[in-house]
C-alpha cells in the first residue's frame, strides 16, 4: 500500500517550530508516507488528482484534510464575517451587528484577536459566552475575552510516539505520546460520566437573580406573577390573536360565557409539568393534551383559562416566558376557534401549565362518547403510539436519542380532535384518552365489573426508541404506580408489557367499536393522519375469579 500527502502550503505545521515539524517529517518517511509540499490540488476526478503545476495522481481512496470553512448560510445572515465567512465579533463575543447574538468557536472570529480555528481556543472561549448571554439577559456589564497567543500541541506520531509543541519548545517520544494519551482519556471520561439529571432550573443557577428573591417568596396571591409581566404578555398576545385573547379594558373578575341555548357545555382541566424547555412547544403540548379531555368526550372546544406557574426570574424573562407559553397555546386554539378567556398565574419553583376547557357536543345531535359504555365483542381501537414515559424520563438522564424525542413531541403536538370526529362518525362506543395511568389503567376505567379485555402487545404501536428504554429498565416515575394497580396477569420481563404501565403526555383515544367496523375506522384514522393506529385488543366477558386482561 502507497500513502502520499499532497500539502498546498510550503511546509507542513507551518505554526509549529523547526523540531516538532522535523519530527513529524521523520515520523512519515519511517511510516513510507511521501510527502510532497507545495502541491495545491486544483480538481479531482473519479481517480485521479490533478495539481496546480500540471503534475497528476492516480488513487484507491481519498482523503480530504481541509481546514474549516464558514458555513454558507453566514453570508446571507446580515451579520458582518470576516475575509473567510467567518461572524465578526467583538471581544465579548457579540457580534459587530446585533448585540443580541453571540458566536464563537469555529464559527467566529474575534475582530480584534484573531487565531486560528481551534478547539483550545473554542473551549477557553465557553465560559465568557456564558457568562455574557446571562448577563446580558440581566442588564449587567459584560466580559471580554483575550484568546491566548500559545497553547500546547500534542501530535500523535504512530508506534505510541508523539510530538509535543509549545512556542520554542519541542519533545518528542514515547513519553510524551502517554502524557497526549492521559490528556485525552481524561477529558473524555468527562463526557461519559454525565450528571444523571439534567440541571433543574432553579433560582441559585442565576444568582444575580435572587437579589429580588433574598426574601423567602410569598404565599398566597402574593406568589402572583406581577402585572405588568402579565398585562405586557397579554397585550402582545392580542396583537397577533385578537378574537381569542382577552380585552384587557374590557376584562371582568370572571369570564362570561354565552350557554348554547337548550344545549350543554364539558368542562375539563389538565395540568403538566414542565416536559420541553422550549416554552412555545411547551404551550402547544400543554393545550393538546388539555383539549384531549373534550375529544374523548366528543367535543369541540370552545373557551379555555390557563394555570400558570412561572419559574422565579426577572420580570422581563417571566414576561416573555409567560408570552411563549401562552403563544403555543394559542397557535393550537386558533384553528379550532377556541378562546383564551383568562386564567391566573403565579411564580414558584419550576414551571407548571395548564389549561381548565369548556366545549360543546361535536356532533350536531349533541351525541357524546363516554368512558364507561363498552359492549361485549367490541374491538379496541387505540390512535397514536405509547411511550413518552420512558422516553422522557431517559431525556431526563440525557440518554435519549434525539429523534426519538422529535419522533415523540410530534406525536404530542397532533391533535385528537379528528380521531374524535371519525370515532363519532363510525358510532364508537366507548372512548377515553390515555395519559398518566398508562393503557392499562385508562383500559380499567373503561371496563364494567362484568367485562374483561384481551390485549395483543404485539399490536400495541409504540414511539421509536421506547422499547429499548423499557428494556434498559428506565421507568417514569408514574410507572411503578400504574403497574401496582392490579389485575393483570404476571408474565415474563417484556419491555412491551412494560409499555401498558407507561404514562402518557398527550396521548391518544382509546376507542371501543363495533368488530365489523373497527377496520374501517382503523383505515380511516391512518388517512386522517394517524399513521400508528391499530386494532389492539377486544372487550369479552368476565368471570366473578377471572383477571380483567388477558395478554397475547
Ligand atoms: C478531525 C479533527 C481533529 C481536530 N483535532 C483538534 C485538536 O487536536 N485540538 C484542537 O484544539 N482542535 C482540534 N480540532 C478542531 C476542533 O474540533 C474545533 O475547533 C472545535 O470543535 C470547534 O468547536 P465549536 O463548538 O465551535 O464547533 P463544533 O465542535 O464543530 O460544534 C458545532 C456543533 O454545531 C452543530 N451544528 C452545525 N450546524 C448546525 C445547524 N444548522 N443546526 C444545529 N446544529 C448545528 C454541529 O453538529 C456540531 O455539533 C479538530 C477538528 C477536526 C475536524
């Protein structure tokens, strides 16, 4: 096998001293490596390499070793780069043109201090970043940063020798390879020994913050969030939602809600913890997963009041926080006409949201479904995938796989509202949503004394990645608690068994209909948008001594 490096520069390492460069020269003759310097590639076909002198190369396998390049998007950004594309920031790292947005790493280039694009620049660089996005959120004077002019280079040479340069000085040997290799493990370990939980967001993590909580906050209507963060966020709300936002000139101690005449009204309420930090999604979730009530009752939603706790904060981080929240909500009510008459709002240790509904039949014979309705040989319809428990509970560890979280708030986000209006078309007979007590205790809510039911768990659709957290053995903590609620069989360790204990965030319908029209429903559910919808069971008769499931 022949290995040879082109190089377009003069000299290879050219910011490295004579010796450490020689050293890496002997290192690539004693490996057979040619070098050839001075030889800038002006293209590249399938094979062969052309260079800028004329000369030419054929090859098996190329391997490309460029330095960093700006991302193209940058040029288009507005923001001021340097000659190379890189964002132009000033030493405390905001950029030249919006004080708002901050770069560093290899992304940026200090306007004033400029080096190469390094990670022992880029890491010295992270505690000045945070430092300032805090502190410009707080109003206070900012740090700058003065990236230093020398740093140590280990280089790796094969055979456990490395090369060690620092300005003028230069080691090379074994000695020195164990010493690059100490280094590195060690900051690698760092990242595999992550802290359990993800840090909580409380006050003491913004010090400069308690200033304005040195007192022990108070209880009562004294833990509301103050006026003017609420009237702000509610004033910017209406600009952009003024049919389903409240008129503050207008606005009463209660809300007055026309009754349909002759008609009736559901009401429900569903509060969630904090689940994503984005607040905006997490406003979006918090509304699905409220108006989910209505849907399994087969309704449609008319008004909506919010519960808020917000995180203790500056009242203009409350303000805009409160503005997200509330934001995704709306952006979830607006299709369905829903008004967010009011709520009320108070500030506590970590953030809470939720929305108390008001709604009406949805079908026009004011026709609802109920919970408890189930009919013997009715099959068991259930619309989306189970598992946000464990996959949230593994995010919480930081061990979740990114896209399975994607793959589960996408699930949270859709809405039951048509799976409601397609149960009600095919004369559903029971339906109810599942949540906090999982499938099984949600199913048990739904069976009379006298009805038992047969699950299929290899029917049970399920989010990607939430088996595999079962089978990890990663719980939410609701889990152990639905799973201690009795009545089902024991079986063998199954993480799809698991999956029936596992609580849910917005989940979807659990449908009972009749058995010669569960396909078709199924069918349209799937064209509906609810891709994971599946038959998973069926309603039979009980014995006084027989468990209320059976597993198959
Ligand atoms: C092979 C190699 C070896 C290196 N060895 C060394 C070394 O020994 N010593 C040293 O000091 N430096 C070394 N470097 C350079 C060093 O890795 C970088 O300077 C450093 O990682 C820069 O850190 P950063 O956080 O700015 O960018 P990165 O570490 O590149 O992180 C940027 C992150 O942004 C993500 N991202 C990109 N685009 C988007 C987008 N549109 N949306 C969301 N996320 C996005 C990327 O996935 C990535 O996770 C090496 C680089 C390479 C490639």
């Amino acid at each position: 096998m022949a290995l040879t490096l082109y190089c377009g520069a003069p000299d290879i390492l050219q910011g490295y001293n004579a010796r450490a460069r020689a050293a890496v020269k002997q290192a690539l003759a004693r490996a057979g490596i040619a070098l050839h310097c001075g030889s800038r590639v002006q293209q590249v076909d399938a094979g062969t390499l052309y260079l800028t002198d004329g000369r030419s190369a054929h090859f098996d396998n190329l391997f490309w070793c460029t330095g960093a390049v700006a991302a193209h998007w940058l040029a288009d950004s507005g923001l001021r780069t340097d000659a190379d594309g890189f964002v132009s920031v000033r030493d405390t790292l905001q950029s030249l043109d919006d004080e708002m947005i901050f770069a560093a790493g290899d992304i940026a280039t200090q306007r004033d201090h400029p080096r190469p694009k390094a990670g022992v620049y880029a890491v010295r660089q992270a505690p000045v970043l945070a430092h300032n996005l805090r502190n410009v959120l707080l109003g206070r004077p900012l740090r700058e940063h003065r990236p230093q002019r020398r740093f140590l280079s280990l280089l790796s040479l094969g055979g456990r020798r490395a090369t060690a340069d620092r300005g003028p000085f230069s080691a090379t040997g074994a000695w020195v390879w164990r010493w690059k290799d100490r280094i590195d493990r060690a900051f690698m370990a760092r990242f595999e020994e992550l802290p359990p939980r993800m840090p909580a967001r409380f006050p003491e993590l913004l010090p400069e913050l308690l200033a304005d909580h040195a007192r022990v906050p108070c209880g009562g209507c004294g833990a509301k969030v103050g006026g003017d963060s609420l009237r702000m966020a509610l004033a910017r709300l209406r600009q952009r939602y003024p049919r389903l936002c409240p008129d503050p000139a207008a606005a009463d101690d209660a809300a007055v809600l026309p009754v349909p005449a002759g008609g009736i009204q559901l009401q429900s309420i569903d509060i969630l913890r904090e689940l994503v930090s984005d607040p905006w999604v997490m406003g979006r979730i918090a509304a699905n997963h409220a108006l989910s009530d209505l849907y399994a009752s087969g309704a449609r939603p008319l008004a909506a009041l919010a519960a808020v706790t917000l995180p203790f904060a500056a009242p203009g981080l409350q303000q805009r926080e409160l503005e997200q929240l509330l934001g995704g909500a709306l952006a979830e009510f607006e299709p369905l006409d829903c008004q967010l008459l009011g709520g009320h709002s108070l500030q506590g240790p970590e953030l809470a949201l939720g929305f108390a509904v008001q709604g009406e039949p949805l079908d026009s014979g004011g026709r609802l479904l109920h919970k408890r309705a189930l009919v013997e040989g009715d099959c068991l319809l259930l619309t989306k995938p189970l598992g946000t428990g464990t996959l949230f509970a593994r995010h919480m560890q930081q061990g979740a796989d990114g896209r399975d979280i994607d793959a589960a708030i996408a699930m949270m986000l859709q809405s039951n509202y048509q799976a409601a209006r397609l149960a009600l078309v095919h004369g559903a007979s029971a339906a109810t949503d599942v949540t906090g007590f999982g499938l099984l205790g949600h199913l048990r809510e739904m069976l009379a004394p006298q009805q038992g039911a047969s699950l299929s768990l290899a029917a049970l659709p399920v989010l990607p990645g939430a088996l595999a957290s079962l089978a990890a053995g990663i719980y939410s903590t609701m889990h152990e608690a639905n799973a201690g609620l009795g009545n089902c069989p024991p079986g063998p360790p199954d993480p799809r068994r698991e999956l029936l204990f596992d609580p849910q965030t917005s989940g979807g319908l659990l449908l009972g209909v009749a058995a010669a029209r569960a396909e078709l429903l199924c069918r349209e559910l799937r064209e509906a948008g609810y891709s994971a919808a599946a038959v998973i069971g069926e309603i039979g008769a009980r014995g006084p001594a027989e468990e209320s499931f059976r597993l198959t």
